[in-house]
C-alpha cells in the first residue's frame, strides 16, 4: 500500500460522505450520471474498476470539449485526487478542481482534500512548507464557502494546520468559530480537538 493511499483512505474517513446530487441516477446528465457511479465505486473500495471508469470518461470528455459543464470537470478531478496513486498527483488533481472550478461544489472538498494532506505531510516535515500551504488552502475553504458542508470539518483541519505552523492560540480561535457540523463524526472530532488543544486557553 503506498503512503497516497494510507492519506487518502485517513482523508476520505474525515471527509463527511455527502452524495454529489439530490437528484436520482437516471435524472441527472448522463455525465454526473456515470460521476457518481465512479464514486460509488471508490465508496465500496473498487478502485481499480472507478479508474477504469474515470479514464473511460475523461477519454469521451477531452478537455477542451463543449457541453461539460464545469461542475462535472471539477468533480472529475476531486475523484481522480482520491484514486490517485502518490500525493503529489492528488495534489495536483485538488489544485486543478479549486483553482480551475472554484465557484463549485467540487472546489471546496478539494480544497479540503489540500489541507488534509498537507497537515498530514507536516508532520514528516516534507516538504518543509506544508503546513503554512495547509493554512492558506483552508483558510480559503472556511471563508470562502460559507454554505458548504465540507466548512465544518475545513474548521477542524485548519486547526490542526494552524497548531502544526506552531499557533494554537489562533487554533483554538478558529474552533471556536467553528459551525455546527451535519455529522456526528465530524462534531465529536472538533469538539476533541477543542479539549485537546484549547483547555488552557
């Protein structure tokens, strides 16, 4: 198993599990259709075959090609940064998603994606700048997406990216701003860290 999937399998735990669209199967676009097929996959450990699946549709939808709406593309490389095989192609899957898409859904789970890995890779200490880049990719999710639901967990992982860069105070600053979380997970895990990091502050 290689380092990439021991961050992505600890991302995608973290990750609130959200389906891409309220929409059933057969009434989306046939492309967010076979999306969320492929995610599917990765969210039953089929990886192999959502790669397969992911190629075969970015072969029919070149970039450059019209008539894919942007949300579709964005999504499509948040899911080729979770089947990636090395961090350094999920990060450039995520950076592609949140600086090409970035009024998508699809931009804030990358960047999302971004901190965790970086905060992640902070504590090897390589590279020697992952943790202020954590900072700054998730600052951007938590200010810039008010309405998503990956702002809460962006919360708790911009706390630990904060206290990696050596500032628990600003840490504990940012849970407490930290908005309600949808999932049980999610809010046992901010209101932990609150305890862990915070109790003299």
């Amino acid at each position: 198993m290689t380092r990439h999937r021991r961050l992505g399998t600890s991302a995608y735990i973290l990750v609130p599990v959200m389906a891409a669209s309220a929409l059933p199967l057969a009434a989306q676009r046939p492309t967010s259709a076979e999306l969320s097929r492929i995610d599917s996959l990765i969210a039953a450990d089929r990886l192999d075959p959502a790669r397969a699946a992911l190629e075969a549709w970015r072969t029919a939808n070149p970039a450059g090609s019209g008539g894919i709406p942007g949300a579709d593309r964005a999504r499509a490389a948040v899911l080729a940064g979770r089947l990636a095989r090395t961090w350094a192609e999920a990060r450039d899957s995520y950076s592609s998603a949140a600086l090409g898409y970035p009024v998508t859904d699809a931009a804030a789970e990358a960047l999302l994606r971004l901190g965790q890995g970086l905060v992640i890779a902070a504590q090897t200490g390589q590279p020697p700048d992952a943790a202020p880049r954590a900072v700054a990719w998730l600052e951007r999710l938590v200010s810039d997406y008010p309405n998503s639901p990956f702002r809460p967990p962006g919360y708790l992982w911009l706390a630990r990216a904060l206290v990696a860069n050596g500032n628990v105070n600003a840490a504990c600053q940012r849970l407490a701003r930290a908005p309600a979380a949808a999932d049980s997970q999610t809010a046992r895990l901010i209101d932990a860290e609150k305890k862990a990091r915070c109790g003299a502050h």
